[in-house]
C-alpha cells in the first residue's frame, strides 16, 4: 500500500481495516446535515420540523450511548460495530427511498433519525474499545491521530458535496450514498481478525453499567477530567448559540454575517486536520495533562467575539479550537485506552461520549437566557472562561492527571481467544 511506511498504524491489516472502514462511513456522514436540512425543507417543514428531526437523532444517540457501551463489553466488539451500521444503513437506505419517491413526511424522518442515532450510540463505544485490539501499543496515538484527521477531512469537504448533490440530484441521494457507506463499513469489519477481549461475566444490566462507573472512580484523572471538559462543553455550546448573531452583527450585516460566519465554522475542521498532524507526531510524557493545558487554548475563540477582531483573527482562532480539540482528544483517548481495563472500556468510553454530547446542548438551551441577563459580551466571557479554567484547574490541583505517564507497552493480559 503505498504511503504506508508515513503512517506506521496503516502498516498493521487489523488497524487498516477499521481505518477504512471508519472513513467511508465517516464520508457518508458529512453529507447527512446538508441533506437532512434541504430534506425537511423539501418536503413542507419549516424550522420546528428540523429542529425535532435533528433533536430525534440526538436525543436517541445520548440515550443509547450507555447501552452501547455495556453490550460492546458484553459481546465481541466487531459484532457491535457491524450490528450497528447494518441498522444505519437500514435507516439511511429507507430515508433514500422515501426521498427519491417523494413520500417522505416529517414524522417518518424523525423515527428514522431515532433510529440512526440509536446505531451511532452503539458504534461509538464499541469502535472506541475495539482499537487497542487493532493495532501495537506504541502506534497507538498515531491510530487515534490517524482516524481523527481522516474524519476532519470529511467535515471540510462533507457539506460542500453534500451541497452539490442536493443542488443536481436531489437529497435523496446524499442518504443513498450514506447507506451505501455503512455496508462499506460492514464489509472491511467483517474482513478484520482481532483478538477478542475477556468478556465480563454477565450480571444485570445496571450493575455493569455500575461497574463501569467504578472504573471511572477508581481512576481520579477520569473523574476529574469528565468534569472539566463537561464544563468546556458547556461553553462551546454557549458559543455556538451566541457567535452566529454577533457575526450578523458586526461581521458584514445580514449577507456578509451569514458568509463570515460559515468560514468561521468551516476553519474547525481545517484546524482539526492539521492538529492531527501535531497529534500524530509528539510524544508528551504527560499525555493527560498536556491534554488539558491544549484544551484550554479553545477559549481564545469565543473571547475574539467578546470584541470582534477582524475575521481572519476569527479564523485563527476557530482553527486553533479544532486544532486543540483533536490533539487533546488523541491524547485523552489513547491514555484511557491504556489505562482502562479492556473489559471495562466500552463502558467508560460511553461515559466519555455521553457527557461529551450530552452537556453541550444544555449550553446552547442556557446562552440565550445568559446572553438576556448579562448581555451577548458577558455570555462569551463566561463561555470562554468555562473553556479555559476547568481544565487549567484540573491540571494544577489534581496531582493523579499530571501522574499518568506515556508508556507504549500494553500491560500484561490474560490469554485471549481469536475471534
């Protein structure tokens, strides 16, 4: 394969295998936001329909997370993943084809993005844990790193096509390219040939996802860290809500604000990709801590709205955040891929996911309410701090975040069985 002796993770054929198939899938995925919009609207909605289709998707990947995580500890990983897409692709096939024939209604939108929410809720953990089995322990980081610059790059690109298709073909067939993904997904995963974790010994179904907040306790950075990104997470949402109207404002006026504002967002993820480059080559002997301080680095883009600086100051500072969220995203997750018992960790990763997804549209539902009472100004400096201290804090006062070490030699395990 050419290129591969660059990319060290690409070398090993398990690790390969998920790498293509998380890229494809993650393909089929930018296009879904466009597609979803211009489909509600293409069929009579308005901005009530979206927001209940979107917010169906949503609340079923938050409520599902758990239970994903719990099953992906109990059965073999591989399973999950390829379980998971099947129902995507069922899902996302069956929106094609109502679409495509002109039959849609909202409701069965709804249902459906329920549906594939419930999927990524079990595919997120299971993909998560999966990975230690899939690659060296040294190369690692690099795998994290490698997955993350891939699905940036869709996230750049991801709109602009979906935009195209749906200007030439119709939504329909953003949804259609999108199923298509996940069966090539369920293809390369099938392909793949791990070894299998040891399984945890079945117990009820809250008890396990009890074990799984014991795990999280019994290591103090988790516990820690969960809080002060949770936090962050809060902010950004804050954010999100809040920069929109001040770009419409004091970025170009009603036409000028709408363009200011998408090159703002769309700098996220360039500054992603290129953070991936960053994460894929450093070696901190601090990963977790070193993670937080980089975090913290995100508050600089909503204190550039405080006061609007000139848009391509905005810009930077957008690309810093998508940048800082990566790097310290591989870090985070390659630390707790190794430090967490492999039994356990589908469960911790749902934990992870959960607060990560599930804190920041309670910043959103809060900005407006802040933003009234303290005005737009105040709110920023509040997203900003919430972005910032939690995570310098969690560095200077919790000694276990600034112990763990990077080590790039598994612990000792217990013999598994292949697949």
């Amino acid at each position: 394969m050419r290129g591969v002796g660059r990319f060290g993770p690409l070398r090993e054929r398990p690790f390969r295998l998920l790498w293509l198939a998380r890229t494809g899938s993650s393909v089929g995925d930018s296009l879904v936001p466009v597609a979803l919009a211009f489909a509600v609207i293409g069929i009579g909605g308005g901005a009530l329909s979206l927001g209940i289709v979107v917010a169906s998707r949503f609340i079923a990947l938050g409520t599902s997370t758990i239970a994903g995580g719990v099953w992906a500890d109990r059965l073999p990983r591989r399973a999950v993943i390829v379980s998971a897409d099947l129902l995507r692709f069922g899902t996302e096939a069956m929106t094609a084809a109502l679409l495509l024939t002109g039959t849609a209604h909202v409701w069965q939108l709804a249902v459906l993005q329920s549906a594939a929410g419930v999927g990524a809720g079990f595919f997120l953990p299971a993909s998560t844990a999966l990975l230690p089995e899939t690659v060296s322990a040294g190369s690692l980081q690099q795998a994290n790193s490698l997955l993350s610059m891939s699905e940036s790059g869709t996230r750049i690109f991801g709109p602009v096509v979906a935009g195209a298709i749906v200007a030439s073909a119709g939504a329909g067939w953003c949804f259609a390219v999108d199923a298509a993904s996940f069966l090539v997904s369920v293809g390369f995963v099938t392909a793949m040939q791990v070894v299998e974790h040891v399984r945890p010994v079945p117990q009820r179904f809250w008890r396990d996802v009890a074990d799984g907040w014991r795990e999280v306790r019994r290591h103090r950075w988790l516990t820690a860290g969960f809080l002060g990104f949770a936090l962050g997470n809060v902010g950004i949402g804050i954010y999100l809500v809040l920069g929109p109207f001040v770009a419409l404002t004091h970025l170009g006026g009603h036409v000028g604000g709408k363009v200011a504002w998408g090159l703002i967002v769309g700098s996220i993820p360039i500054g992603g990709l290129l953070g991936g480059v960053v994460a894929y080559r450093i070696k901190p002997v601090h990963p977790v801590a070193t993670a937080f301080a980089i975090w913290s680095l995100g508050g600089v883009l909503p204190f550039t709205l405080v006061r609007p600086f000139p848009l391509p100051v905005i810009m930077v500072a957008a690309a810093m955040l998508g940048a800082c969220i990566l790097i310290g995203n591989a870090l985070w997750e390659t630390a707790m891929q190794q430090e967490v018992r492999r039994d356990r960790l589908a469960r911790v990763a749902s934990i992870d996911q959960l607060l990560s997804i599930g804190l920041m549209p309670a910043g959103q539902a809060l900005a407006g309410a802040i933003a009234a009472g303290v005005g737009t100004p105040a709110a920023l400096v509040l997203a900003a701090a919430l972005m910032c201290v939690p995570n310098l804090v969690v560095v200077a006062f919790v000694r276990e975040v600034r112990s763990v070490r990077r080590r790039d030699e598994p612990e000792p395990a217990p013999a598994l069985a292949p697949l």
